[in-house]
C-alpha cells in the first residue's frame, strides 16, 4: 500500500511536508519486510541531520532496519509514543507510526524524491 | 594403494547461486517474492502469517514446514554400516530397521562438518538427512573418503577408511527414487497425519519409521523434528509429489489448526526448545564440538574408530565452554538480542556470547556460549548489546568486547534448563 501526498526514498522512508516541516516514517514495504517492531531508537530533538543522515534505527526479531532523513533539517520532534507501543510502525506506518519530524533546510528538496507513482514503480522493478 | 598424496579436508563453497525449492509455486500463491529470503542457496518463506502466530500454532496444534532443501544421501551396500560407524560418532550398529538417530560428521581434527540424523532402512540401505547449508560438503567429504583424497587419522596420515558404500544424491535422481522432507510438528500433528495416511502416528515412537501411503502418495512417515515439539514428523515423499501433499496436508489440516510455518518460527522453536544449529551451537565462531553443545551421549567413545575420534577424547578431558539456554525480557520497547552480543556475570563480568536469540511470547530466549563454572540453572546474567551503528559507538557503546571485560548490563535474566520439554 503507497500512500498520495507522500514522497518516497529508494530506502523506503516516506516524507510528508506541511509548510517547512517534514514528518518521516518508513513505508508499509519496509514495514511488512521487519515483521513485528519491537523496538525503535529515537534520537535527541535539536539533532542536526543532512539528507541521507541516519535518524533512527528499529529493530525485529528478524532483522534490524536504519531509518535515514529525506532531507536535510533539525529534529523538531520525536515520536516518543514508539517507546511503549512500537507496533504502531507496523500498525500505522503512515500515521501514528510516525518517527521524527523535521525542520526543514528545503522544503521544496521534495522534487528530487520518489512521488508515490515513481515509488510503485521503484517498487515493481525491485520485485524482479 | 594409492600413491596419492592425502590432504587434511578442505571446501570452499561455490558462488551461492539462489534456487527455488520443490515447493514454490505453493508458496507464490501465499506470500509476495519480497516475503521470499535467500537460505542455504534457496528462496524461503521467512514467515507466512507472523513468526508469533507460527510459533504459537506449532505450540498448540500443529505447524507445517518446508524442508524440501534438506540434503538427503543414501548409503548402500554391505560396507554401509561399517563406513557408517568410521564416518559418524554415533553407534550405527544399535540401529533396527525401522530406527533412526542423531549424530555427527566430524573431520580428522574434530571440527564438526555437520549434524546429521541416520535412518536404517535395512542394515544394508541408510539415509543421511544433512543441513542444506553443508550437503555439499559433506558429499565432497563422504565422495572424497572413497578416493582416498582426506586424511581421516591424524596419527596415521595413510590410513584409508577402508569401506566403499554405494553413495548417492538422493536429490540428484529422478522420479519416485528422489525423495523431499516435509515436516508437520505440534501436538495436534497426529490427527492430520491420521486424516491424510489413515495410520495412527501413537504406534510410531520416537526416532522410528516406516513407509505409508498419504492419500494414495508413497512415502516414509519418521518420528523425527526440530521443534522440541513431542509429537512432530517429518515425511519422505518423491520429489514430483510433494506439492500435491502439501496442499493436502494444509487443507485437510486446517480444521486441526494447522498452518504454513516459514524460517522465522522454525529457528524460534528450536532455539525455545534448545536444539543446535550448525554455524552458532555446533562449529561457528566459537568453534563449538557436540560436548559443549550438551550432546556427549551422541559421541560413542567405545567405538573402536571413527574419524575426530582422538580429538574428542582429548575435548572430552579438556572442555572449558558449555552452550546454555537464556531466558530475558523481550516484547515491546526492549531492544532484539543479537549473536555476538556479550553475557555477562551477576558481576557484570563478560563470560560468554550470544549464539542465537529470539522472541518468544514476552520473553526472549538465547542460546549462549558460556565458561563453563558459570553454566548453572538458576544463575543470573546481564546481557551487553554490542554497538550496532556509528551513532551508538559516538554515544560509548563498544563494537567488540572480550572475555572478563566489566560492562553494564543493558538488560537482566536467568539460565534456564538447557533444553525445554513440551
């Protein structure tokens, strides 16, 4: 499932911009990938992250998985309800399971990102 | 005799190319190609519905996995027993028609090549069930101990094993002599096999055999697994019919509560239960013999030779390490274990590694490699994560520890019993 609105990265983080804020989360492939999330490492609000910068970690069973930012910013906030309940990432990953949220450098640096069309077909291409 | 020089075994793995088992039209109908994960050389389902809910039904009814990339290799003729018992470190000669056993192929060194299970057809007519990840190996081994190419005895380098069975590939044949293992494990196991073969699995004991027909399909029913589960089973049937029995065990099981079980539940039901897996409990980084793996029983002394034979007496006297089972919190908001990560002493004091761990209900359990003054039922451990990205090294955490090393615990736990019974 691809979510409109959104814009995508080829490491299945997706990004959500409302005015020069960024809210992260990874994408229902990547979460369907890990199986159930039991734990998310958050990092410290205030952190300055440029594109590519890893920005969380969250951790299965089965496997581990590094989150990265889209774009470049300051952390403005952190998902701290992923502590408790990191199954919302598997539940949710579009809406409570939500990571950081980003100031942002650039907001309009979405154009060099996946839009959810680009991301289907990303994804397509991956399955071969 | 053979003017050829011998050599101390070695193998180097071929590029590993990626193979679709017997099974994988059945699995396509179920699960997407990205739920497909490389192992052993084999596309395989990690999980179907959830590793938990898996792991739950093989635990209360019944599970169903696909072992079809096992290597199977039959041992004929009369020298088989004889080669048998040189090869293995079990007793082969205790076997009955009918019976089957767990044992080891160890080399001349005592390095563990695998850990096997025998099935006595006939005293002249075996079957060897290896690991997918070494059946090339061990056919090169086993191949090569007929051309005279290994040395077998450290002692005596020119010492031949002095037997040659017939040996063949069982996966390499074609109809109804190739034969696949599916196996069904869980306490409910017995009513679908009843349901699809008519033949009551209670007169089949542990570690016995026969051959049945399920639904009109050939093959062996062997009451063998690797759950821990006390009823589980395993089938032998020709390779050209084993979609045709799965299907029939998944439908006619369904009412049973039997479902598809992929590589995520079957390695956390034998961690759970304690069973070794080749590469973590047995060989592997801590180059672990079956005396630490807790299996000594499997490795007959009293036989007159078997190649490692020496070496294991000597581990036997000397053996400074034991693999345990650990149970700690798990579930939500506490960080997976991971091997390589350290156990340490109620003092904080690193005394082991980690060998495999998984999540099991809200716990974890792990298996661990541990000195062997520490290996009590009861004592408590701490567990040290090792630094798993740059960020966590920046924040303090170590990559690499070593042995007596003093660390903070991250998280708290106990031994448990060395194996669980269900």
């Amino acid at each position: 499932m691809i979510a409109d609105g959104l814009y995508y990265t080829k490491e299945h983080e997706w990004i959500k911009v409302a005015g020069t804020v960024g809210t992260v989360g990874i994408t229902d492939h990547a979460q369907e990938l890990l199986g159930e999330v039991t734990f998310v490492e958050l990092p410290p609000v205030g952190k300055q992250v440029r594109q590519g910068d890893m920005i969380s970690a969250v951790e299965s069973s089965k496997a581990a998985s590094d989150v990265y930012a889209p774009l470049a910013g300051t952390l403005s906030a952190v998902n701290d309800t992923l502590e408790a309940s990191p199954e919302l990432i598997n539940d949710s990953c579009y809406e409570e399971g939500w990571i950081v949220k980003i100031e942002l450098t650039d907001p309009a640096g979405v154009s060099t990102l996946m839009d959810a069309k680009h991301y289907e077909t990303f994804l397509s291409e991956q399955e071969q | 005799m053979h003017a050829m020089q011998k050599k101390a075994f070695g193998f180097e793995s071929p590029p590993e190319t990626v193979q679709d088992t017997v099974l994988i039209h059945a699995h396509s109908r179920r699960v997407k190609s990205s739920r497909l994960a490389p192992f052993a050389g084999y596309r395989m389902p990690l999980w179907f519905s959830s590793i938990r809910a898996e792991h739950e039904a093989v635990r209360q009814a019944a599970g169903l996995f696909d072992c079809t990339h096992m290597g199977l290799l039959a041992i004929q003729g009369a020298q088989a027993e004889d080669f048998l018992n040189a090869v293995t470190t079990n007793n082969v000669s205790r076997l009955e028609a009918g019976q089957a056993q767990y044992s080891y192929l160890l080399d001349a060194a005592g390095m563990v090549l695998d850990d096997i299970i025998v099935y006595c057809r006939r005293h002249y007519d075996y079957l060897l069930v290896v690991n997918a990840a070494n059946a090339a190996k061990v056919k090169a081994w086993l191949n090569g101990l007929l051309n005279h190419q290994w040395i077998i005895d450290e002692k005596q380098p020119d010492r031949g094993i002095g037997f040659s069975p017939k040996i063949q590939d069982l996966g390499e044949l074609h109809g109804h002599q190739t034969l696949v293992d599916i196996a069904i494990q869980g306490p409910l196991a017995g009513r679908v096999i009843q349901s699809v073969t008519g033949f009551d699995p209670d007169t089949l004991k542990s570690f016995r055999f026969c051959e049945v027909e399920a639904n009109e399909i050939p093959c062996l029913i062997a009451r063998t697994g690797y759950t821990g589960a006390k009823m589980g089973f395993e089938f032998f049937v020709p390779r050209d019919q084993a979609e045709d029995l799965w299907e029939q065990l998944l439908a006619q099981g369904e009412e049973h509560g039997l479902v598809p079980c992929g590589l995520g539940a079957r390695d956390s039901l034998r961690i759970e239960a304690g069973l070794p897996l080749y590469g973590h409990e047995l060989a592997g980084p801590c180059g672990l013999t079956p005396y630490e793996a807790g299996y000594a029983w499997a490795i007959k002394l009293d036989k007159p030779f078997f190649i490692g034979k020496a070496a294991m007496e000597r581990r036997a006297q000397n053996r400074t390490e034991e693999v345990v089972r650990l149970g700690l919190p798990g579930g939500r908001g506490i960080r997976p274990i991971r091997p390589q990560d350290a156990v340490l002493s109620a003092a904080g004091h690193c005394v082991g590694t980690i060998l495999s761990s998984a999540t099991v209900g809200d716990r974890q359990i792990a298996l661990a490699c541990v000195e062997r003054t520490q290996a009590t039922e009861g004592n408590p451990v701490g567990i040290y994560y090792l630094a798993r990205n740059d960020s966590q090294v920046q924040q303090g955490r170590k990559r690499e520890v070593g042995r007596n090393d003093t660390l903070p615990a991250d998280i708290q736990g106990s031994l448990l019993a060395r194996f669980a019974r269900f």
